[in-house]
C-alpha cells in the first residue's frame, strides 16, 4: 500500500519498473477527507429522539390523569361525550404543539 509521499528509495538496474496503487489508506488527512466526501455518514442528532421521549412521557402523564379523573367523571353522570373530551382536553393540555 502507497502513502502520500512515500518515496521509491531502491530500484533495480535495466528493468522497466512500474507501480499501481490499488488501495489508499485512509488514515491520512487527506485520505479522512475523501472519506468524508465519498461515505458521507448521515448525522443524526437526539434533541428529535429525545423529544419524542419527551411527548410519550407527557402521553403517559396524561393517561395516568386522565385514569385519576375517570371515576369522579362517571359519578357525577357526565356523558360518554364529555368524557371523552375531557380525556382528549388532558392530552392537548400536556403534550405541546
């Protein structure tokens, strides 16, 4: 394998010396380079995965709420409608938009 600047330091007399580079290394500056152009990696940053976290979490709070309240709303004789709602209410108040 040839590196930049590798310098031939012995030939043979009266042969017709040829090289090929059939590899490069990629560990030089310049080789880190040409893969960064070549394999160009996709960043992906965690604020979108911890946000999404972040709303199922909220999700679940209101969920729990939502299970706190459920008794109360069906003793007063509140209908299937209004429950309903009231469940809904809970999700858009905890999960922002």
């Amino acid at each position: 394998m040839l590196y930049y600047g590798t310098e031939i330091i012995k030939v043979q007399q009266n042969t017709d010396n040829i090289a090929l580079v059939y590899e490069t290394g990629f560990r030089t500056q310049k080789g880190q380079l040409a893969r960064t152009i070549l394999f160009i990696c996709e960043n992906r940053f965690t604020f979108f995965k911890d946000s999404l976290n972040f709303i199922k979490f909220n999700l679940v709070i209101s969920m729990i709420g939502f299970l706190i309240s459920l008794p109360k709303l069906i003793k007063y004789d509140n209908s299937i409608l209004e429950i309903i709602l009231c469940g809904l209410d809970l999700v858009t108040i905890t999960i922002p938009p």
